[in-house]
C-alpha cells in the first residue's frame, strides 16, 4: 500500500457509518495478537471537553517522562491526529505498516473507526508506549477502545446526546457511558446531575468500583489573575496555568490532574515540575481556538447543545468584540434547534453553511430555524465560500465564529492555513 491507497482504503470504511459492538474489533485484535494489551491505558468518555481532557492528561504523563499514547476523534484535517506518540502524529510509513498489517486480518466487515482503533493499537505496542489515554468515540460500553482494561476510567459529563443510540433518558446515556467502569476499576467524574450520579454509584457498587467526583474528593480554586489551584486526594497544586481558553477548561484541567494522581500508585507517577510543564505545553485544536486576530476568527467545534452552551458562555464573557459573525454548520443528527437557541441571538450576522459530510444537514432544513432566531441570516452553501466573505466583511474589531460541527472547523483550518501557509498542515510525525 501507498499512504494514498491506504487513504483510499479508509475513505471506502465510511460507508459502514456508527455501528455499536465489540466483537468486530475483538476478533481483528486477537488476530493482531491483542496489541491493546501490551501497555496500561486511561479511558476517557463524556458528552463534552473528553478530547480536552484527554490531551491534557497526555501532556503531563509526557512531560513527566512517559512515553505517552494518545488516542482521539475526530480528527480535523488529517487522520494521523488521531493517533500521536508525546504530542507527535504517526508520520506516513508508519500509518501504512499499520494499515497493511490491519488489513491483512481483516475477515469481516469493519467500520472506519474500528479499524483506525486497531491501527492506534497496534502503533502503540511497537512504538513501547509507556501508557496510552483512550478518548471514547461515541458512548463507552460498546465503543470498539473499550476493549482494554483501563487503569483509571474518566467521565467528564453527562448530557442528552446520541439517543438514537444511547437512550432518551440521562440514566440511560450514563449507564452507557459508565460502560467503560471495570471490574475493581476506579473511575472519576465532574458529572453533577442526580440521575447520572446515582447510575454511576450504582455501576461503581456492582463492579466493586472507585468513585471519584469533582467537588467531593477533588477540587478547584480559580484566582483572579487567570491561575487556578487544585486539591485532590493527596496531590496539592497552586498557581497552576490552563493554557486552553474558556472558563469551562478549568473543570477539564481538574479531571486531567485527578487522573495523573489517581493513576500514580500504579507507577506513573509525575513530579510538580511535570504537572506545570504538561499544562503549560497542551495544546488542543478546534475549541475556542483562535486563528487569527483582527478581525478576530475563533473555531469551535459547539457540535451540541452542551457545547453550544459553553460556546455562548466562552463569548459573553471571554472574548471582547464590536460585532458578532457566526458562520453556522451542523449535521443533520444533532439537537440543532436547542443549538440555534443558544447561540443565534448572540451574532449580529448569522452566516449558515453545509459541512462536506455525508451526514451534514442542508441549509434549507435549517433556514426556518434560524429565521425564527435572527432577522439577518444568509445562505453561503460552500464553507470556504463563507469564510472569505465573512472575512472580506468583518472590521478589525469584529469576531468572526466558525461554529456547529468539528467537520466544518477542519474544513475551515485547512482552508485558513492554506491561505495564509502552504505548509502549514505539515506536522511533526511519531519515530
């Protein structure tokens, strides 16, 4: 295979789509001779800031010395940032050997995300990671990484996502994401809402579990000067630094320096030193991600309501501007009402685009709904066509926001870097 063939091959994996199950992704791993079990790993679940939190956690194992896996969806322009090695991206051999090794075993028809899965697993094992930290694709029992036996299992929240798969109830969606509890595993959570707190002590009790929860054993102390101060079990933290924007980070920080401390007495512990650098050095793109100044352009993935709300509070009260241009793209199985609710009264100009994803919701289905919200809303079909008019439009003082999908902020940081950078999307690979 070449890295073009190989990519030819994964693009025909979509059709598949999302499809819950393990036993696919078992039978291709015992065919591997089970790589995922050839070092310990962290699993992370949660309807929002899991991609965050999982970053964050790498970075300080990283910086403590750990050679670190790490693990992650979606990518936003290429796949191979989905699986990085101390914050650096499988380079293009390696992610062929990986492919053709995985293809070889193939017997049965597999998704696009299991067999990337299995691909990260595997790199995992001949690079001799240290340690891996998983971010669960969609829910966590049936998810294809939750074939591992985690050392530490993360939820960082719960809320109504997904039905069609997860369940219409908050207990439903958390027993699913509490799928990811084993067996005398520990697991630690920022979830807040009665239902969900109950299902996951419940879940915890039946598998002789650990339950840790943010503002019980664990918590944060934000400081005025942007700093915040963590107390958890035994590790105590001052002054630290989240390099991520939003107030909502401080919350992910915290579940990130739970994890490095809870995972501690199994050998992987990290010095003062570890934790501020990790920290200092994350990076995580496509939230609150600033690509620009004057006019400001910010992309940030808000692909539910939940995001979408964090979103709102992020530009209320984080970021200073005259006018407001939101460029608006969703997929047609999201909540995109509840997520035009809370973020088209803020703009002064609302643009609306259509991701180029098989799953993306046409302009013309949510016309309606953002006439209902704003009196000024235009139609800019093609995302690139949306950015540089807006961009054209927008005054120095002005906030331009890219919104409503992670597909649509790949599309737009690729277009953006090409503009600006012809070798921008070239990035330091994994050795």
């Amino acid at each position: 295979m070449t890295y073009h063939s190989t990519l030819e091959y994964l693009s025909g994996l979509n059709k598949i789509g999302i499809r819950f199950g393990l036993d696919p992704i078992r039978l291709l791993l015992e065919r591997l001779h089970n790589p995922q079990k050839g070092y310990p790993a962290v699993l992370i679940a949660g309807t929002n800031g899991k991609g965050s939190v999982a970053a964050m956690t790498a970075a300080i194992l990283s910086a403590g010395g750990l050679r670190t896996g790490l693990y992650t969806s979606p990518d936003l322009i290429d796949f191979r940032e989905r699986i990085r090695i101390n914050d650096r991206m499988i380079c293009h051999d390696e992610a062929v050997r990986c492919a053709e090794a995985v293809k070889e075993k193939v017997r049965e028809e597999i998704s696009y995300f299991e067999f990337l899965t299995a691909m990260a697993f595997l790199h995992f094992q001949r690079q001799r990671v240290d340690i891996a930290v998983l971010e669960i694709g969609m829910g966590g029992r049936l998810d294809a990484t939750n074939v591992v036996n985690p050392l530490l299992s993360v939820i960082t929240n719960v809320s109504l996502e997904h039905r069609e798969y997860l369940g219409n109830t908050l207990e439903k969606i958390a027993r699913e994401k509490g799928g990811i509890i084993h067996k005398r595993g520990t697991c630690l959570t920022a979830a807040t809402q009665k239902p969900v707190i109950e299902t996951l002590k419940a879940l915890c009790r039946d598998r002789g579990a650990n339950l840790y929860r943010l503002g019980k054993e664990i918590h944060i102390r934000s400081h005025g000067d942007g700093t915040f101060s963590y107390r958890g079990i035994a590790a105590r933290h001052a002054r630290l630094v989240c390099p991520l924007a939003g107030k909502h980070q401080l919350r992910n920080a915290a579940l990130a320096l739970g994890a490095v401390e809870l995972i501690r007495d199994n050998g992987f512990g990290v010095d003062e030193g570890a934790v501020v650098e990790g920290l200092r050095k994350t990076r995580w793109e496509g939230r609150l991600e600033l690509l620009q100044r004057n006019p400001m352009l910010l992309a940030d993935g808000a692909h539910n309501p939940a995001g979408a709300a964090t979103l709102r509070r992020a530009l209320m009260n984080d970021f200073s501007y005259r006018r407001l241009w939101l460029i608006f793209g969703v997929l047609g199985d999201k909540d995109y009402r509840a997520m035009a609710l809370r973020l088209f009264p803020l703009a002064d100009e609302l643009i609306l685009t259509c991701p180029d994803n098989d799953r993306a919701l046409p302009t013309d289905i949510l016309l309606p709904t953002a006439k209902a919200f704003h009196r000024r809303v235009e139609v800019i079909e093609n995302p690139g066509d949306a950015l540089r008019r807006t961009l054209s439009r927008a005054g120095a003082e002005d906030l331009v926001c890219v919104a409503g999908s992670l597909y649509l902020v790949g599309e737009i940081k690729k277009l953006h870097q090409a503009g600006r950078r012809p070798d921008a999307t070239k990035a330091e690979c994994a050795q």
